[in-house]
C-alpha cells in the first residue's frame, strides 16, 4: 500500500474514531454512573443534529452556536427526562433496574423517533459542510470539515475528563458511583448526581450529533446508526469504562477505515459484531480492563 | 400461608369454563365476521405476536434471561423453512419443523456461551447475534437473494385443506393449534419443578446453586425451548406472508422491540397476559392505523408506563374484569 493511503486512512480512521469515542464516552458515563443501558442515546444524536440545522442553517448563526446551542439544549432534555422519568422508576425499582431502565430508555426511543417524523417528516436536512475546502499535502487531503471534527471531539472529551477529574462537580459525580450512600451521608445531593451524569452523557451524544451533521443529515432515524457503534465501543472499551471508551471509540475508527478499504461492503459490520460478541464472552469487562477484573 | 405464597391454583372448574370461553371466541371468530377477511389478518397477527410474546415472557419473566436479539430467532426459523424448501425440494411442513430445529440449535448454541454472563450482557450479545444473522444473510444474495426477497412456497394442501394463500381459514386455524400446544407446552413447564427451578434462579441464583440445582442448564432449557418454539412461528410467517427480506423493521431491533412491549404490556410471568396484549395492541395498531407514527409513540407511552406505575402491565387488572 502507498505511504500516501496509509497516512489518509489514518487521519480518516482518526476523525471517524473520535466521534465514536464522544458517543461512546457519554452512553459509558452513564452506565457507569447510573447502571442504565441507555438504548435512546442514538435518539439523543438525532435531537442533536436537528438543534444543529435550525440554529446553523434556519437560523443562519455560525456552526459553534449550533454546537453549543445542541450541548446545552441536551443537557436540559438529559436532566428533564432523569428527573420526570427515570427517578421515578428508581424509586420503585429494585434488583431488576439494569433491564427496567433498559426498557424505559427503548420506550423513549420509540416515543422521540416518532414525534420527530410527525413534527419534521422523513426529510433528510443536511448541512453541506462546517467550514468548506481542504488542505492538500502531497497525495494526502485534509478536509477542513473533518479537522474541525476531529479537534471539537478532542476538544469535548478533553473538557469532560477535567470536569470528572478536577471539578467538585465531577469529584461528586464520581462519588455517587462509587457508593451512593456514603456519598449521601457525606452530603452529596445523590438524586441531583444522578441527573447531572445523564443530562451530561445527553449532552455529549447531541454534540456529537451536531458535529456530524455533514455526515449524518437530520431526520426520524439518524440515530439509528450511531447508536450501534456507541455500543460497539462501549462494549469493547468495557461497561463504565470512560477511558476505555476512548481507547475503543479510536480503535474501531481505524479498523473502519482500513476494513472499508479492504473488505467487500456490508462484511466489515459482521466482523465487526463478531469481534464484540467474542469480546462479550470472552472479556465482558471490555478489552482495556485490568486483568481479572469482573464488571 | 401468604409468606409461603399460595400453593398452585389448580385448574378447578371455572377456569376450564373461562379457557374453554376463550378457545370458543377464537374457533368461532372467524365465522362471526365472515364477510370480512381483514378481521381474519388481524387475528392471525395477534395470536402470532401473543405467541411470541408468550415465548418472550417464558424468557424474561421465568428465566430473568434478556432476549434482544429475539427477532434473530424468528429470522432463523423463518428462513431455515423457507431455504429449506427452496433450495432443497423438502415438503413445507416438513420445513417448519427444520426452521424451528434451527432455531432452537441457534437457541442452545447462543445459550452455551452466553447465559453464564449477567443478565444485560446476554441482552447485548444476543442483540449483536442477530444482526451478524440479518447481516450474513443480506449479504449472501446467491443463496439467500438477500434485499431482493426470497419467495416462500405456500403450505402444500393436506387432508383435504387448501393452503394456497387465496384461503385465509386454513392457516388461522393451523395457528392456532400451533398456538394451543405452544401455550401449552409453556404452562406445563412454568407449573412444573423446571418452572419452579426458573423461579427459585431468577430470585436468587446463589442459593438455588447451593440447593444442588445447575442454573446453567435451567437458563438452557428455558432459553432453547422458547427459541425452538419461536423459531416454529417464525416458519409459519415465512409459508403464511410468502416473501421474505432481511430488513431491519421484519427481522431487526424493531420486531424485537414490538415483541418486548408486548410481553411487558401484557404482564411479565403470566403467560396469558401476552397472548391478550397480542390482541390489544395488534387490535389498537390497526384500528388506529390513521393515526400513523403516533400510534408508536402511544406504544412508547405505554411501554414506559408500564416500566413506571404498572410492572404487572394489563395482568394486574384480570381480578376487576374477570
């Protein structure tokens, strides 16, 4: 293979993996925070990427305000449904909540699908492109589009990893998911953790949606895609495992863009689910978790 | 005695009353609204979807095992028939019988592997299951014809019976055998010690294992026998609709979805409550077929309400109604 396809397979596995790693990080955060299979993450995206087109192209504002118009706006969407829905189910639930929020968040995703075609209809609404043009080194082209990609992504998950590690926010957040009842005793305003973690793995999910627009157009069932890869690098990465999620999120970007290039169409999502099943059986703490550690 | 739980319900006189009440409707339905065949489609998909949702409920509701990947059963017993019949020159009753062996094989072997996991990690690699299944097969057109749609051969007649799909009775009443022995099958096996072992497992795994009884293979029969029986649903769709693709809305996440609501609406752990949600919602479904995509974000509603105030979906209204 050419030195010239091998560094452009790169920077396109690298922009790909980064978006992964974004969804994946929020939907990890809030297993890991909350133990919810969150099943309408992909529905989150889809919200994400209409805020996007209305403030960006109905609105004709720049592209950041549509980014950070989606964050914010997710972030309200987050802690609206944990604190209206999701709470309430935690009241009553008890050994069964894995499967019982799994089941609510499906409900959600039905409920978002469908109301998005009643109110925008099947139309794909799209945005050409962010910032237009490209950069060309030698036989290596550069996108524009897909720097920004790349770096917002960085960007975001960067952000995140300082507020987890460094805030009191994040240190309270953290908290709760390690024993949420020592961290009541101590003063933390558990419920409001809760909701904090699942408007901020909202948020994530619709900025990713409002990056991508270029690539995913708005409608009923963007989500549908993303959703299967946030699992898949969820899963590689490990349940809960932030960190993994990164690590897995890139990993299968690269392995995307090689296996695109080599592999006949519509085998590469079979391997790739093969290689997540094996990992399940196998490993179902997720490739990067130390050794003999069990979710 | 309500600590211990009350011993089980025999079946005394006025429950074979009500049993025999509603085999009665159901053997009569179609006579009632004879001029209208679309009554007649209608009831064929619910009792499709009550019986799966029967299957789906002996999963979740006995066994605490997560099925995700259901539709991936209903796949490989729809198309191990209907292959076997095209390919192979088998009779297609003959091929019903191998698709739901398919898909109890397929059934037996996903349970091998994963039903050591905990409970959500069998959701997710059932999930990814069944879409290497949905997947391989749009992706092997030659032998499968893939998105193009594989045309299924009708049921060949037998004692007398003509199952071209110009007559609807003779595969409304096939079903509903397939359905009473299914259902059967089922009750027997929950009201049996296998039943009693799935219980004991599902509330407390540890102890029942240190009661001398293999969660494993339990976790095994049950999930094998629901598949084998889904499996056997899923040929009959594939003789009764006659084309079949492997599109994500007939065999993917939305099927599956479909059967879970159903299961859930109807009341985990009861088995019947699925066979009347069938109904309801199949019913609802076609009734308010004008009202397009909010029919499902009703179903959405409804499934999330039944999460939050009613975990024992419609069942829990049987003692003011019946």
């Amino acid at each position: 293979m050419e030195l010239s396809i091998f560094i452009q397979l790169i920077v396109l596995g690298l922009v790909r993996g980064s978006m992964y790693a974004l969804m994946g990080v929020g939907l990890s955060l809030i297993f890991g925070i909350m133990a919810i299979v969150n099943f309408a993450h992909g529905e989150l995206f889809m919200i994400g990427c209409y805020i996007m087109y209305f403030v960006a192209s109905m609105l004709g504002l720049p592209f950041p305000l549509g980014i950070l118009a989606a964050g914010i706006g997710l972030l309200i969407v987050g802690i609206i449904l944990e604190k209206g829905l999701i709470s309430t189910l935690r009241k009553k639930a008890g050994r069964e909540w894995l499967m019982d929020s799994f089941v609510l968040t499906i409900g959600l995703m039905v409920i978002f699908q469908n109301l998005a075609l009643i109110i925008f209809g099947s139309i794909q609404r799209g945005i050409p492109n962010l910032v237009a043009g490209q950069y060309v080194i030698g036989d290596v082209v550069f996108i524009y589009d897909h720097l920004v990609i790349l770096g917002l992504a960085l960007l975001t998950v960067g952000v995140l990893w300082y507020f987890i590690k460094n805030t009191s926010l994040g240190k309270a957040i953290r908290a709760t998911s390690q024993h949420a009842e020592a961290a009541q005793t101590l003063g933390i305003d558990v419920s409001w953790m809760y909701a904090v973690a699942f408007g901020i793995g909202a948020a994530l999910a619709g900025i990713s949606g409002a990056l991508l627009i270029t690539l995913f157009p708005a409608n009923p069932n963007a989500g549908m895609a993303p959703v299967l890869k946030s699992f898949v690098v969820v899963i590689l990465g490990g349940l809960g495992n932030i960190k993994g999620a990164i690590a897995a999120g890139i990993l299968v970007g690269l392995l995307e863009a090689y296996a695109v290039f080599f592999l006949a169409g519509g085998w590469q999502n079979v391997i790739v689910f093969s290689i997540v099943i094996a990992v399940l059986v196998f490993k179902p703490s997720g490739l990067f978790a130390p050794a003999g550690e069990r979710p | 005695m309500s600590i211990l739980g009350s011993p089980r319900k025999g079946m005394n006189a006025s429950r074979y009353v009500k049993v025999a009440l509603v085999l009665a409707f159901l053997i009569a339905a179609p006579w009632i609204w004879q001029e209208n065949r679309f009554i007649t489609t209608i009831f064929i998909s619910a009792l499709m979807f009550g019986i799966w949702g029967v299957m789906y409920d002996l999963q979740i509701g006995y066994g605490g095992l997560i099925n995700f990947g259901f539709a991936g059963f209903i796949c490989a017993g729809a198309y191990g028939s209907a292959l076997a019949a095209h390919h192979y020159e088998i009779n297609p009753w003959l091929c019903m019988l191998i698709g739901a062996v398919a898909s109890g094989v397929l059934g037996f072997l996903t349970g091998v592997v994963t039903l050591r996991l905990r409970g959500i990690f069998v959701g997710l690699a059932t999930w990814f299951l069944a879409e290497v299944l949905r997947l391989t097969i749009s992706n092997t057109p030659v032998y499968t014809r893939g998105m193009l749609g594989l045309t299924v051969k009708p049921l060949p007649d037998v004692l007398g019976l003509n199952f071209s799909r110009a007559e609807l009775l003779p595969y409304y009443y096939l079903l509903l055998i397939l359905v009473i022995i299914i259902f059967a099958i089922a009750a027997l096996m929950v009201s049996s010690r296998i039943g009693l072992s799935f219980k004991a497992i599902r509330e407390d795994q540890l102890a029942t294992e240190t009661l001398g009884l293999s969660a494993t293979k339990y976790k095994l029969i049950n999930f094998t026998t629901a598949c084998f029986f889904t499996g056997l649903i899923g040929a009959y769709y594939a003789h009764y609709i006659g084309i079949l693709t492997p599109d994500t809305t007939e065999f993917g996440v939305p099927r599956t979805v479909e059967v879970l609501t159903v299961a859930y609406v109807g009341g985990r752990g009861t088995l019947w409550g699925s066979i009347l949600a069938g109904f309801i919602l199949i019913g609802f479904q076609e009734y308010f077929r004008q009202l397009g995509a909010w029919r499902l974000v009703m179903y959405g509603t409804l499934l999330i309400a039944v999460m939050i105030y009613a975990p024992k979906g419609l069942s829990s209204f049987k003692k003011y109604i019946w």
